[in-house]
C-alpha cells in the first residue's frame, strides 16, 4: 500500500496526524533511536489467516511479538496460520521490497484485533511503505479510525529472554543502572529487563545516567561539559516520559521509583563517597588499574573516541568513580543488587570482594550482568 493512499483514507477519514519523514542517509540505529520515544505507541500489524474466518490484522505494539501458540488457544477450535511474504505482498498491495503492512484495518476491509496496550498510550505511531516514513498520531484518534475491531484479547510476548549471571546475594532490592541513548535500553529490549526485574526483585529504583552522561557526550561530540550536562538531563527525562508504560506495563501493583544523578550529585552524601573513592583511586594501584582497564574497553567502542588520549581515559576513570558514588547513595540503607544489561568489570570484582577498602555499602552490593537473546517464535511455544 503506497504513502498516498494511505493518506488519503486517513484524510477522508479526518484523523489528524503528523508525517516524518526521515533521510535516505538515517540508519537503521538512528531512525531505531527515534522511534523508541514512542515506548509502546509504535504500532505493527501482524496479518492472520483465521479459519472460517479469514484475513484478520493483529495491531499490536511493535516492541512485542504476537504469541502465536496462545492466541491459537484462545480462538480454539479455530486455527490461526500467518502469511507467507508472497501472500502478504499480494494481499496488501506491497512493493517486492517493502514489509511494512499499516495498521488499518478499515483501509484493507478487514476486522481488527486491536491490543488493549494500544488505548493505554498518548501517542501511537507506525511506519508506511518503508522504514524511512512515520505517522504519528494520537491513541484515541488511532482508535477511532480503526474500525471493526474484536474484543478478544491478543496475546503477546517478548521479543527477547533474559539470561543473568549468577546472583551472589540474597538481595529484595535492585538498583538498574540506565545507559542513556544505549539500544539495550530501546523499548524492545526494556520490555524484556523490566519484566525480568519484576520477577527477582520486590523493589528497584531505576538510575538515570544523565549526570554520568554528560561525559559520554563529551567525549563523542567534544560538547562543553554545562551543554553536555544540560543536553543529559533532557535525554533522561524524555527517557522516563517515553517509556513510563513499559514500567507499568503490568498492572500488578509493582513500583519502579526513578532518580536522576544530576540530582544525587548535588547532595553531601554523594560529595562524601566521591572523595573517599577518588583518594582510593589513587592510593590504591590495583583499584586504579582495574578502572584503567575497563576505561580503555570503555573507549574502545565508538572510533570516535581517542582510546590512546591519556585525558580520555581520566575522563572515562572519572564516569566510573561517579558512577560507584551515586550506587554508594542508592544502596548505603539496604543491601542491593546492581542489575545492568551489560558487562562493568569493576561492579563485578567489587562484588567478588576484590576490592575490600570500597565504601562498606558497596562491600554488600551484588551485581547482576543481563545478556539478552532475542527469541524465535519455535523456541517460545517450547
């Protein structure tokens, strides 16, 4: 289905909506990074041929994957079969390259199975012919629009599992540390690690990087360290804004409570930690070398970053000695575990005892590393 009938039924229809158009030089990353800001608002259509029934769409958010197997069982007797690439370009009118099916059922003449996520969000979105143009528009618009839709529930899953490392504690209280602009941070992968938390922990404070940040930025985009700061801020709090309903996506009664580390850094309890681990890091090569070894990685991963500059490297020291004084803060009343989807050796050795002259808040945190694997529909209904 080409962008111009696409809009025009949605201006016959008289939906109000906005049109991006992104550049033919955006990458996949970048236009990725974008979208995420639509939490669980960008939307997909997943066609199913249902017997006695027909072609039907399933609208569901993107970041989620329609669980075949369950859904079956729910319409049971009938089965549901999905369409094969050639059936679906045919049925839908789509170019040889293109995959992209709107979710507008109304446009095609076929029921809607619309999830009740959906109506839980502000804005919802979704691309048209390519990935390089988005509509976005407003959930109550989105759903008027979408008509003969079913009332039956769609189930879905995760696109990707879990696996953590070996916990070495018996902690009820989690701390997961958030990398700002990282993709294991995107909606996709954050469905998956809030879910997981939810099902560890009783309570976790979310930490918002943004203080931290500022270095990050530095060092990519060589920012002056009050733009940096001020640019960091706005990151982490259209962070939270964008993907508060993946935080409460379950209705469980399950709290996630967020801080800032551009606000834990202007307080005497962080000032306290930050010097006593900087006098250690200093003193105390082992703990100076361990920082300068993961801080060299650290350097390593964007070519950007000057790996061999001396200062850089300080730089990066400094990210981590920061980083260790906001968990100081979160962990000092109650023993917690350090949740990050991502390896951060220094946590890790902390957390083995390596380093026993550490503030003793940190003595008694556990670190957790996430690694994510995206899951095939087969392994799923396994």
């Amino acid at each position: 289905m080409s962008l111009t009938g696409v809009l025009s039924f949605l201006d016959e229809n008289r939906v109000k909506y906005r049109l991006t158009h992104f550049s033919p030089s955006s990458t996949e990353e970048e236009i990725e990074q974008e979208v995420s800001r639509l939490g669980l608002g960008l939307l997909e259509a997943v066609p199913l041929d249902i017997q006695g029934q027909g072609v039907v769409l399933a609208i569901i958010p993107s970041c989620l994957a329609l669980n075949a197997f369950e859904f079956s069982k729910v319409l049971a007797p009938r089965t549901i079969r999905s369409l094969d690439p050639d059936e679906i370009r045919q049925r839908f009118s789509l170019s040889h390259a293109s995959h992209v099916i709107p979710p507008l059922g109304g446009l095609f003449g076929l029921e809607s199975y619309l999830s009740p996520l959906i109506e839980q969000h502000g804005t919802v979105g979704f691309f048209v012919d390519s990935k390089k143009t988005l509509v976005t528009l407003e959930a109550a618009e989105f759903c008027r629009t979408v008509r003969n839709t079913s009332s039956i529930p769609i189930p879905t899953r995760a696109k990707y599992r879990a696996y953590a490392t070996p916990g070495r504690k018996a902690n009820h209280h989690c701390i997961l540390g958030v990398s700002l602009e990282s993709p294991d941070f995107y909606t996709t992968k954050l469905v998956t690690i809030t879910n997981w938390i939810r099902n560890h922990y009783s309570e976790c404070v979310v930490m918002l990087g943004d203080g931290l940040h500022r270095i990050t930025l530095q060092l990519d985009h060589n920012a002056s360290e009050i733009e940096a700061l001020e640019h960091s801020k706005w990151l982490a709090r259209d962070f939270v804004y964008s993907q508060l309903s993946v935080f409460g996506l379950r209705e469980l009664g399950y709290r996630f409570d967020f801080v800032f580390c551009s606000e834990i850094q202007k307080t005497p309890c962080y000032l306290n930690y930050f010097s006593d681990l900087n006098a250690l890091y200093w003193e105390n090569k082992e703990f100076r070398n361990s920082f300068r070894a993961f801080s060299s990685e650290f350097l390593r991963r964007k070519p950007r970053r000057q790996e061999h500059s001396d200062n850089h490297v300080e730089m990066s020291c400094r990210y981590l000695l920061e980083e260790l004084a906001v968990i100081c803060c979160l962990s000092q009343d109650s023993p917690s575990t350090f949740v990050y989807p991502g390896s951060l050796t220094i946590l890790a050795e902390i957390a083995e005892g390596k380093h026993p002259r550490v503030p003793g808040c940190l003595q008694h945190l556990d670190y957790v590393e996430l690694k994510l694997k995206r899951v095939v529909e087969k392994e799923h209904e396994e």
